[in-house]
C-alpha cells in the first residue's frame, strides 16, 4: 500500500511539472512616466531591483516607493482643489499622469511577484519531486530486501524438510 501510495504521488509530481513548464511570460513594459520625479525614478528602480532579486526587503521597498508616489499624487491634488486657472490645470495634469504611470507600475509589479511566486512553487515542487523519488528508491530497496528474506526463510524451510 505504501509503495502504490508513493508510486502515485510521484506521477502526481510529474503531472505537476509538465503543467509548471516554462511557457513565455507575457511581460509588461516598464512605463515612463509624463510627468517624471523622484517618486517614479525611485519606483521604477524599486521594481526593476524587485524583478532582478525578489525577496522580502526588496518587495518592503517597492510598497514605500508607491506608498511616496501616492503621496505626491495627494499633494497634487490638494493643489488642484485649492487652485484656479493654469495653476489648477497644470496640477490636475500632473497628478493624472502620475496616476497612471503608478497604474502601470502597479501592474509590472503584480506581474513580477506572481513569476516570483511561480518560480517558488517550481523550485519547492522539485525538492518534494527528489524526494519522493529517493522515497520510491528507498521503498523498492525495502520490497527487494522483504522479497530475499522471504527467499532465504523458504529454502530454510526447504532444507528443513529435507532434513539437512
């Protein structure tokens, strides 16, 4: 039973790693932004330094550089509310571009995390495949090693009846 159980988690493994074969991503182009500050410089770096080396750090960096872009666009619209004319119109332009380069960026950054995370579930996915292989192994040399002894207690029983 436990060889059947084994023998079945490793075909569900490989059926595992034929659907978690590399197919192209599509990849989003990083934006550049209309209306280009430090807060789209430091986010665009945040996410490229993110797609390069995805890790904990890296994504806390991300969420502060949008969390500083969404702050700009706040100020912006302070702006706006509190201004008229050309002022007004320059401001609202301002903030509507940064609102939707953040878009953009905010859709590169999903996009990254999830092949981050894809890339993970690969990488644990054939730790656990090597591990129900050596189970596999070690399970047969079990079944192999039964099969002798059962071998070995016949021709005992064998020579016993003989009488030798």
């Amino acid at each position: 039973m436990k060889t059947l159980t084994i023998l079945f988690s490793a075909v569900a493994v490989s059926v595992l790693f034929v659907a978690c074969e590399d197919k192209t991503p599509q990849v989003s182009e990083k934006p550049t932004a209309e209306t280009a500050n430090v807060e789209t410089t430091r986010l665009g770096s945040a996410i490229d330094t993110y797609i390069r080396t995805p890790n904990n750090s890296q994504s806390a960096s991300v969420d502060e550089a949008f969390a500083e872009l969404d702050g700009e666009i706040a100020e912006l619209d302070r702006q706006v509310a509190g201004a008229s004319g050309e002022q007004r119109s320059e401001a609202k332009a301002k903030a509507d571009n940064l609102r939707e380069y953040r878009d953009k960026e905010r859709v590169r950054y999903t996009e990254a995390q999830a092949r981050a995370r894809a890339q993970a579930v690969k990488e644990e996915t054939a730790k656990l495949g090597d591990r129900v292989e050596e189970g596999a192994k070690r399970a047969g040399e079990g079944v192999k090693d039964a099969a002798e002894a059962v071998k070995d207690s016949a021709e005992n029983a064998v020579d016993a009846v003989r009488g030798e």
